[in-house]
C-alpha cells in the first residue's frame, strides 16, 4: 500500500503542470502575415506555454470573419479585427470587449492590378472594383479611407483571403485586389502585379489603430484571468520577434516565405511600434470616420469607450 502510495504521489507531481494548461480557442485574420502570427509563433516558442496556455488556433479570411467567431462564442479571443467594425457591432449593443490594440497604421497593406491591365493610377479607379477582405475588417475601413481622400468613386467589394482575392484580380473578375505583405511580394518583384494604391501613403489611417484583439464580454468574465495570461505571453513575443535570432527562421517554417523576404517584411512593412498593443491610438478621428462611412450611427460615448475597451496595461 506504502509503493502504491508514493506512485501516486510521484504521478500526481509529474501532471500538475499539464493539468494547469488552458486551452484558448482564438481566431485569427489571415494566416501568413507577420502581425497575425503572433499566436502560432509563440506557441512554436513556447511562451504561451510558459503561461499555462495551450492555443488551438482558427485562421479566418479577415476581420468580419473573426468578429463573428467571437460573438457566436466559438472561440475564445479574435485577433486582427478591424477597429471600426468592433465599435461598430459595440455601439449595436453586441457584447465585444477591445483586449489590446493590434495593428496602428497601415503600412502593410496594397491595393494591385495585373500587370496587363488598362489601370495605371488611383484617377483610372472611377466606377471599378476594389477589393478588401471582410465587411468591418480593417482593408474595409483603409479603402473607405482612401477613397474619401483620393476623391474618386470605385465600388469596394468583400473578396475575402488573401489568394482568394489574387485569383479573382488575376482572372479579371474584380479590378483591384487588396493585399497584405507578405502575400504577393514575390509576384510584385517578378513584374506580375503593380501597387495602384499602398496603405502608408492614406493619411487617415496613419495615425488610427486599424485592427484590435477581442473579446465577447461574457468570455472574458469567465476567463479573465486565461485572457490577462494570454495577453502577457502576447507582449512577451512580440519582444522576441524583435528581437531573437529565432524569430524569422520561426516565421520562415511557418509562412513558407524565404528568409530574406520574411526579413525585409519585418523591418520594411511592419516597425515594432505599429504593433504595441498597449494604447488604441487616433480613437476620436477613427470614431468619426466611424460615422462618415456608417460604421457608427454616432461616435460612442465615455461611458461606452470604457465599458467595451478593456485594455489593461
């Protein structure tokens, strides 16, 4: 009885750190990108291990897509939704809870054309296609955003993930395709596509954070303490994409991109600081281009703001 005893003991001690692990479902927009792998990264790092977490990860094709993972309650946490289309649902009375900032600006994104086609430049753009991913995403909002500041009237139309809308740009059935580096590099370098309309250069969302990690509000009461967990293994990779030798060799296994354009994506299209999740940046000026593009039938008031944006520092 005494040995029977002491392997129980012994197995006991061996499980309790598996036992202690908590499966978090998240959804995340658009596999690939360097900003949505935060996840996959520091799971294959094991830092979301460190904090007790196992992550079972969904990819979406964009933010809409992951909005409604979350309010449906199919999984735990949303990452990459778009700004606008969380206060938008928020100000409906969905139950949506803004955990961190995700992405602030837009320097990632582009808007192209096949290298054949008539379209030379953003004035060519008068009554033609223009793709973005998702209703509410934030590819939603930025060409909302650009077509208030080039002035030109094009149809924006949802063509969902990212090799979905290559194909229907390539095969002629929309005119623009929208894309986010590092999908379509390659294709760009080799003279297949060309830029017509590139995120950094839309003014409006320089200074917005455009896309945000959520939450629906009854999840995070129930798991408040697995989400605060989740959110500090976030940080702590997105140090170590920064700043470790592992970290693009890491994104290379699980982009399938060469090293050398994982690098240039990192350094080139996304700066560290539009990724701190810290602070929702420009919130005023992107509530009122909430309200212009009907996002927002108003902007939402102080005591909304603090009720549905939950970031904690």
């Amino acid at each position: 009885m005494k040995r029977i005893s002491w392997a129980a003991v012994l197995l006991a001690v061996v499980m309790a750190p598996l036992a202690q692990a908590e499966t978090l479902k998240i959804a995340v927009g658009q596999r690939g990108n360097w900003d949505t792998a935060i996840p996959e990264l520091g799971q294959r790092a094991g830092i979301f291990k460190k904090y007790d977490l196992d992550l079972d990860i969904l990819y979406t094709s964009g933010g809409g897509e992951t909005q409604q993972a979350v309010l449906s309650r199919s999984v735990d946490i949303g990452t990459a939704a778009g700004s606008l289309g969380a206060l938008g649902a928020a100000s409906k009375g969905a139950p949506i809870r803004i955990i961190s900032a995700e992405m602030t600006g837009a320097p990632e994104l582009y808007w192209y054309v096949p290298a054949n086609s008539p379209i030379k430049s953003v004035a060519d753009l008068a009554g033609k296609t223009v793709g973005y991913s998702t209703t509410g995403s934030s590819t939603n909002t930025v060409i909302m955003m650009a077509r208030a500041q080039y002035k030109v009237d094009f149809n924006p139309i949802a063509t969902g993930g990212l090799p979905a809308t290559f194909t229907q740009a390539m095969s002629g059935q929309i005119d623009v395709g929208w894309a986010s580096a590092p999908f379509g590099v390659d294709a760009l370098n080799d003279g297949k596509i060309r830029v017509i309309i590139r995120g950094r250069d839309i003014d409006a969302a320089r200074n917005q954070t455009v896309r945000v990690n959520i939450v629906h509000a009854g999840v995070l009461a129930a798991k408040r303490p697995a989400i605060e967990r989740f959110m500090q293994a976030y940080r702590e990779t997105l140090e170590w994409m920064y700043s470790s030798p592992d970290a693009i060799p890491s994104f290379v296994a699980f982009s399938g991109i060469s090293k050398e354009t994982a690098t240039k994506v990192r350094d080139e299209y996304f700066p560290k600081s539009t990724l701190m999740p810290d602070q929702m940046v420009g919130l005023d000026s992107l509530m009122q281009d909430g309200v212009t593009f009907k996002f927002l039938a108003a902007p939402l008031t102080e005591a909304q703001v603090k009720d549905v944006i939950q970031i904690k520092k």
